[in-house]
C-alpha cells in the first residue's frame, strides 16, 4: 500500500490520502484484533455485485454487534466517490468496520465503531494457475464465527510459512475429515455423476460462491452439504471460488491427485459461465 | 485513552505523545487482527515482575512466528523511558507487537512488525469486589493458540453484552465442561481438602498465576490439570487471578453458588501471600 502514494482512503467520515490513512492505536482492531470487513472488486468505477457485498458486510456488522456508522446507501454513494477519485482499471475496494477508539482497550463504546475503505490496483490470478490448477495441503481448524467475514486470519497467515516451506497453493480448513473452506476462499468438488457439491457448515458464504451455486444449478444437480476428505480424492474434479480468483481448478490434496490431476471440464464450463455473469452484470450497470 | 494527552507512547520506533499514537491502515492488527502482546503493572517507574512479563511476550512472539525489532536489553529500557517520562503514580503499560505493514495486506514482511508501548494509568480493583467476589457464567469456547497472548479477543468481547444483560461478572470458558480460563484472567479452585488447582491445557499461562502457584506450593497440596464444572460446584473455593485484579473471589458460577458462597480462607490468604511478594519484589528492585 505505500507503494500506492497517489490513491485516496476513506477513514473515519473522511476520503484522505492512502498514505495518510491512519487509526489511534486505542482502536480495537489494533487492541483485540475486532472488526469484519468485505471486499469486491471495481471494473473502472463499477463495483462488481456490490449489492450482494453489501448484503454481507451489514450481516457480518449485526452478528459482532457492530453498528455501521453509514447509511447503507451512504456507504454505497462513499463507494462510487472513491471509486471515481482513485479511477483505477482494474481495483479491489475493501470496506473495514471495526470495533473503534475504546478508552480502556477492551469495551467497545456505542457509535464509535471505525469505518475504513481502502481501494488498490488488483491483478486477477494468471492464465497459468487456471490451466494447471493448484495444489493444497488439509489442516484441522475451524474458523470462529465463520458466517462473519472477521479480521481474523492468526491461522491462514501462521500457515503461510508452511506453504512456503513444501510449494502448495493453499490450505483446506477441515475438522474430523469433515472441510469447511479455505482461509480466503470457498471450497466445490464435482462427484463423479457431475453433481456439484460445496460444504454448507462453518464456512464464510462467499458471494462467487452464491453466483457458482446459481449458475451449476442451471446444468448439473447441485447440493450444499458436507464433503470429507475422503469425498475429495473420489471427486472427479475440485475447484476454489472468490473474488480475485474467481474458480481455480485444485488438482491435488495432500499429495494425492484429485479425478484426473488436471482441471476439471464442469469446473472450466462453470468458469466460463461465471465469466460471462460478470460481463452481463458490468453490462448491465453501464447502460 | 484520548482522555489522556500529556502521556507518552512508542509506536515504530519513536516516542511520541499517545495522541498521536497511530498505525497505518495497512497494518496487519488492522487488516487481518494478527498480532501478540503482553500487559503489566508499573508502581511509579518501577515495572512489576517484567522479566516473566518478558519472557512471555517473546514467547509469544516465537509461537505467532513474530521478530521483535527489539533486543530484550533494548525493550527494557524503553519500557523504563516510556515509565520515567510519563511517571504515573500507579499505571500499566501494554507492550503490543503486530504482523506490521503489509503491501498485499495478508502476508506479513520479514523486519516490518509493528512494536507499539502504550502506558496508562491504572485503577486497581476495588475492595468490594474482594469482599463479596464475583459472580461468573460458563461459554463453551477455546482460544486458538491459547499459550501465545494473542490479540483476538473476538469472543470475550462479543460477550461483553451477555454479561451487561445479565449483570454477571465475567465468563468462563469450557470445552465439554472442561474448563480453561477467562477472556483476560486464569480460574483457581480450592478442593474440600484445601489442594489448589489450576487448569494446565488450553490457557495462557499468567504472570499471577505462576506466582499464586509457587506461593501456593509452600501451604497446600498444588496440582495443574483438569477441571470441570461439576469439580467448580464441589470445591471449597475459587478464584481468578490476572495482573489488575491480583486474586479475586468467584463465589458463584452459572447461578449456583461455589463452597459458602463467599470468599474463602484459602483465597484470602493467598492474596495476602501475593501482596507481600510484590512489596518485597517492588522494594527489592528499589535498593
């Protein structure tokens, strides 16, 4: 970010420059790691199922007993302005909400609550991870709160040395061989009758994940249940969704292939067909 | 802590007043709640027990794979700085260590945590809450990486409101009826047969509690291992120990009472034992 010197932020009711986007130590973010956020990607000035965004952030807000400091169509207005201020190409907008300025560090005080977002350039995954797919690790961990998008990521990034240590991709969260999600992304096998399958427990509802169900839902049976590990190797293919990857094909767990080792023909299929969602949306908003 | 502006805090670095004690937006504590820190007692300029104190928070660090910037020599004589120029009668100072600033805003970079000292004044607890201990409720939860002193307190502090609702003290945590320990504090009880016990798995382990444990092992039986709830509702006694409330009476937990449903003897003296060992402690570091 301090490489962006040119972007502006939105910090606390007021658009300043990223450089200078600041919060006082006594917010409690900083103090006990309290907050939720949601994060979307900017077409130009045109936020990608933004809606949908909103829709979560506010129900991450209400299950953490954060009150958002902005009108949902305030918020939404903060966005466009942003957006058309930093007018970037291509962009991420995170909006951040945490618990504030408290003055013993600990308790919350009501209408404090800080309200950051923060827009960066956003380079998409490479063609390359799509054509080969990605390979992952499991780990036992289950996130708390899962169905708020919280600041707490301690697991994902203590395993990030883990990952740089053996060359996986990512990590699939799992208790007792029963998966949730990955720290960052939703998690689908495709069975071998090409039903497409993506837990429904102690995971985040990601947005490309809603958009995937919806789509699938259209060509092959879909079910939201649970997968085990077990249900991965048998799998005929796997993928992950979210917002900068889209669907990326995951070809292997734990050192063992996943159906054939390769990207899957549902998991291409579904990934053109999301692509095409995103054209139509970005379309339609333009009109 | 806005209230407060003629105090000192260090941040990055610098000391600088605590009004404008500020970390960048793209701080890990901010983005992703990552980060350690460790909290204790300052009488004038002196620190109480700040070599456990230290000990623990580069332990911490180790387990949260966090550098500190600093030599322990070099804290130190911050943390004796920070104590002279503020020179509060009777304070605490947090020291917080964060996954620092982060350009992507998840990975952390090697050499960037943010060190951050933060020193207030402190109000002990008052008497009457000795005299009459407090009342509890148990939660079934457990902290991830329960040895490290880490920054999330997303479930202590989405409790808070429980607790103003139902006008309870504090929340236990249990697995399966397992106890472990307070959001900020460690849990004590005293036997029918005046053993003292503490629980040993899952908790940080606190600077009182080690030295309630020592001071303990000179008069009664002392065991660290499990307890249940069904053990709390049969003991004698049971208390909480952590840096600002010393020893406090639990007499109460989930609307049953504990032993008498007053503080005990055990308890009451091993308070007494504490707060001779930090008047020796505090004039042994005088002379």
């Amino acid at each position: 970010m301090a490489s962006s010197p040119d972007l502006y932020a939105f910090v606390r009711g007021e658009i300043v420059p990223l450089t200078r986007a600041y919060l006082h130590v006594s917010d409690l973010a900083i103090q006990r790691g309290y907050g939720i956020f949601d994060y979307f990607r900017v077409h130009e000035t045109q936020p990608l199922f933004v809606e949908d965004h909103l829709d979560r952030f506010y129900e991450s807000a209400r299950l953490m007993q954060l009150a958002v400091p902005l009108t949902r169509a305030a918020l939404h207005e903060v966005i466009l302005e942003l957006a058309r201020r930093n007018d970037l190409a291509l962009s991420g907008i995170k909006i951040l909400l945490t618990g504030g300025y408290s003055p013993d560090g600990y308790t919350p005080t009501p209408g404090e609550a800080s309200l950051v977002l923060i827009q960066q350039p956003l380079t998409m995954v490479e063609q390359a991870a799509v054509d080969c797919g990605i390979r992952i690790m499991s780990h036992e961990y289950v996130r708390e709160v899962a169905q708020a998008k919280t600041i707490n990521y301690t697991m994902g990034i203590r395993l990030i040395q883990r990952l740089q240590e053996t060359g996986l991709d990512d990590v699939l969260y799992h208790q007792q061989s029963v998966v949730s999600e990955f720290p960052r992304s939703n998690f689908f096998i495709v069975r071998q009758d090409n039903t497409v399958v993506t837990p429904a427990e102690n995971v985040l509802f990601g947005i490309t994940r809603k958009k995937v169900l919806q789509l699938a839902s259209r060509r092959y049976p879909v079910e939201e249940g649970p997968v085990t590990l077990m249900d991965i190797w048998q799998a005929k293919e796997a993928f992950l969704t979210n917002t900068t990857k889209r669907l990326l094909p995951v070809v292997e767990l734990d050192g063992k292939p996943i159906g054939t080792g390769k990207p899957g023909e549902v998991t291409l299929a579904l990934l053109a067909a999301f692509q095409e969602l995103e054209q139509a949306e970005l379309h339609v908003v333009r009109l």
